[in-house]
C-alpha cells in the first residue's frame, strides 16, 4: 500500500474522531475524574473559572467536527511535507 496525502488525512481524521468519541464517553461517565486528569495536564493550573463540563450533543458534535476537520488538514500537510522531502532525498 502507497502512502498518499489522503491516506493519511483520512487516517488522522478517523483516529481523532474515535478518540474524541472515547474521551466524550469518559468524561460523561467520569466527570469528576476528567476534571482532576485536565487539571493535572494543565500543569495544576486552577480550571475551577471555567466552570464545569458541559457536554451536551451540541458540545460533542461541533467540537468534534471542528477537530476532525483539523486533524484532516494535518494529516494532508504532513503528507505533502512527506513528500516533498522524500523527493529530495533522492
């Protein structure tokens, strides 16, 4: 199978949307924790301002698109930065 910018995009695109799903499903299921685990990623910044998680169908539907679509639009760059410096290297 030949690697292309779209295999890869697509790729991306589908991994992010699975994770996002898996996270949304935790963070409904474990609220308390996944703010604690936020916390802890944000270096223990207090998050507390921001009220809590709000994760209705709205929520995880926009941010979910709007990260898939990012994820995609990576996934292309770095296929064509792959490519452009695989011609060099020739």
């Amino acid at each position: 199978m030949k690697l292309t910018k779209n295999k890869l995009a697509s790729a991306f695109a589908l991994a992010t949307a699975v994770l996002w799903t898996l996270c949304s499903a935790f963070v409904t299921i474990f609220p308390d924790f996944s703010y604690k685990v936020t916390k802890w990623w944000l270096h223990g910044m207090n998050i507390d301002v921001l009220g809590d998680f709000n994760l209705g169908w709205s929520n995880f539907l926009w941010g979910g698109l709007t990260l898939v679509v990012s994820f995609w639009v990576i996934g292309y760059v770095l296929g064509w930065s792959l490519e452009i410096f695989s011609r060099r290297g020739k």
